[in-house]
C-alpha cells in the first residue's frame, strides 16, 4: 500500500444516469472523455491484447491511492497512507472527478504531539464497508519516521456509523503483545453475523506476516500463522512488472521483497488472504480463526492452499455468487476463481458442471476477469450494485522497488468500475 490524495470521475451509459455520483457525469466508456488515456502513463491500448469487458474511469487522483470503498448511496471513498511521508489527507471522500475532501473530518487526519494515538488516524491503509452500513479505517500505527514498530494504541481499527453522520462507534485496538516483530496491519474484512457480535479478520504484511482476529464483542484479538510459511514471502523472491524484474532496493543496494499476507477476503465461510511477494493464495475457516482457544498447530493444519494463481497480487474482494476476485499486478489484471460448485460450466478433473455444494480446492481454476495495460497495480477493490471498483497505484514504480529509490510513478492515479452483474459478499 502507498500515499495519495484524490478526485473522482464515474463513467455510464445515457440509459443509467442514475449511477452518477455527482452532478456532471462524463459520458460513456465509448465517448472521447473516456477513451482519451494519454494523460494515463504506462498505458496504451496496443500494449497487448484486452481481455474482458471495458474498464469505466470513476476517479481521478493526484497521488497514488491504496484503499478504496463504497458506500450505500454511491459516495466513493480512498486512502493515502503515509508509508514513506506525509499525504495532506489520510482518507478522503470524492466530491467530483478530480475533487475530495478529509473523511469523516479533517482534524483526525493528523495525530498531534502528546494525543491519544487510538483517537487520530497515523497511517490508514484502507477503509472498508460492512453489512450494517459501517465505514471500517485499518490504521497500522506504523509513522514512517519510524517503521520498525506501531505506535502502541495507533495501530487499531476504527468503525464509523454512516447512518449518523459518521459518527465514531467505537476504536478497537491491537494490544502491544500483537505488536512486536514488526506487526504491520493492512488490510480488515467484516463479518457481522459470526458469534453474538461478529468479527473482523486482518492481515499482517510484515516480513513474519499473519492473520489478526478480533471479537468485536468484547474486543479481545488474537493472532495467528505468524512466522509460518503460508503467510510468508517466497525467500528471494523477484516479480515481474510491465515486462521489468522488480527488486527492493536501498539507494544502489539490491535485496528481495519480503511482503507478507495482504489481500484479504470473506468467500463461502472462509478467510482468503494472499502472500504478495508471491503467487501464492490460501484460506482456513473463519470459524477456526474464531475460535481463540485453538491451538496454533490446529489452525496451521486447518489451512488450505488451493495451488499457486500465476500473479503477484494484493487487493481481494469476494461477490454474493461465491466468486473471489484477485487483482493480479503483474499481469495488468483482475483474477477470480468460482468457490461454489452451482456457478462451473465446466467439468474440471471429473466433476461435472453445476451441483451443489463448494469447490473444492484441487479443482479451483484461477481466471482472467479483465486485463488492459491501465490496471496499473490495481490495489484494492470493493463491489456495489453489480460493478467492481478498484484503484491502482503503480506501487512496483515506487521508490523502494526502483534502483537508487527513484521515484517513477506517473500521475494521475485513476480508478475504475466494470460490470460483473454481482453484488458484494454477504
């Protein structure tokens, strides 16, 4: 995840007026508007062949968005955390294509000097909307000035009432313990229904990775498969982006990424989560990861890793037709893979199309949603009313992926929606 501030733009056809966000809507994906991408780097429509429908430019930014979300009546929200400085708002929402204002408040976006770190926003990574009509902020309270550790109570998750004029419902935070080793939350999805009061599930993209549970009753948290190989960076590990091997790099000093679990999704009563630094995907039962009094050894061995999915990836989102989507930067892409039996339409090692039940994972076939060279690292991703939305950032263009830390991203930053006739996860 990176820095940013935004603007914003929503595309659709004359016959859906009633999907614009703001007062001037630009015109259809067909219209000179949208398919002028000259002011997009990195992109051409020649760069290789398109798979999949058009994609509708929404936003806008100036700066490199990592998070991104929607709410009920269509306002768009993104964040710019502050992983290698400071960003003049930390979570905005759009006003126009290329207009935005702080969220839920400008004077959260800045902790001060002697505040209370759970009451302020230090470096939010994304924001995410749950069943119940509540604006979810994942704050990993790591300040660069110093990112080997979270500020004790800044790294936290903090839930917004929309309902009430976003009103803060209450400010869960990670305990100090869950801290150490560098513990780098980025990424929460809610599930409201499970126990009496729901939980949230969190990933750690820290080189040591793991998944954070909290009980959103009590407030209790644990965390789990730290340190272990299903939420670990393949060791040296070296993507590909744009056709260029991508490295970590310390001024003229080469190593490896070493990002850990990071997309993360709730699909068919599992958490998914994705290990970036590689290809690599699982997931385990989130009433295992529920369940606090559970071994570790037993949640290790309740895992599933349904096969490598042929891309690097970082943002997850999941759909109400069992679908997970995958956003695959070193393939320009989207990915999705099918986890309920009655949605195949092809036999896959001797299982027939259609039935009932769930996938299982040797037969999961990973596939290509969409792929155009403006999905620039498409980060996160989020779903409403039977469109995907998604920002990119050209995070493997940053300065610690490019030799001597320079900085080669290219604004602006757009972000996109295309048609998948599904809404989000329930």
């Amino acid at each position: 995840m990176l820095p940013a501030v935004v603007p914003i733009l929503l595309v659709i056809t004359t016959a859906a007026a009633q999907d614009c966000l703001f007062p001037i809507c630009p015109p259809y994906q067909g219209g000179s508007a949208c398919n002028d991408n000259s002011t997009v780097p990195y992109s051409s429509p020649d760069d290789f062949t398109i798979t999949g429908p058009p994609l509708q430019a929404v936003h806008q930014s100036s700066q490199p968005p990592t998070g991104l979300a929607l709410d009920n009546a269509k306002n768009l929200y993104l964040t710019y955390p502050r992983n290698n400085g400071l960003t003049p708002s930390q979570v905005t929402i759009a006003k126009s294509f290329t207009a935005e204002e702080p969220w839920p408040n400008a004077a959260i976006q800045n902790c001060t000097s002697g505040q209370d770190p759970s009451t302020c926003f230090i470096n939010v990574q994304n924001v995410v909307l749950d069943s119940q009509n509540v604006m979810w902020a994942v704050d990993s309270g790591i300040n660069f000035t110093n990112p080997s550790m979270a500020i004790p109570g800044g790294a936290k998750i903090m839930a917004f009432n929309l309902s009430s004029n976003n009103s803060l419902i209450r400010t869960y935070t990670i305990p100090t313990a869950l801290l150490a080793n560098g513990t780098n939350a980025n990424d929460v999805r809610i599930n409201n229904t499970l126990g009496t009061g729901g939980f949230a599930f969190l990933t750690d993209e820290s080189k040591y990775g793991g998944i954070l549970a909290v009980n959103l009753t009590d407030g209790t948290w644990t965390k789990r498969l730290f340190n272990t190989s299903v939420v670990m960076a393949d060791p040296g590990y070296v993507g590909s982006y744009d056709g260029n091997p991508i490295y970590s790099w310390n001024g003229t000093t080469k190593s490896f990424i070493n990002t850990a679990s990071d997309g993360i999704a709730l699909q068919s009563g599992n958490v998914y989560w994705g290990v970036l630094a590689s290809r690599r995907f699982y997931y385990v039962p989130q009433s295992v990861m529920a369940d606090f009094s559970l071994p570790d050894e037993d949640v290790l061995n309740s895992v599933v890793f349904p096969g490598q999915l042929g891309s690097e990836q970082a943002g997850f989102t999941a759909d109400d037709k069992g679908r997970l989507y995958l956003t695959a930067s070193e393939q320009n892409a989207i990915y999705y893979v099918d986890t309920l039996q009655k949605y195949i339409n092809e036999t896959v090692n001797g299982v027939p199309p259609g039935g009932s039940g769930f996938v299982q994972p040797e037969n999961y076939v990973v596939k290509t949603l969409v792929r155009s060279a403006l999905i620039q690292h498409a980060d996160s991703a989020a779903i409403l009313d039977g469109y995907l939305y998604f920002c990119t950032n050209q995070l493997e263009y940053s300065p610690p992926r490019q030799y001597n830390n320079t900085d080669n991203r290219k604004g602006p930053f757009r972000s996109y929606r295309l048609y998948i006739g599904a809404g989000p996860a329930v």
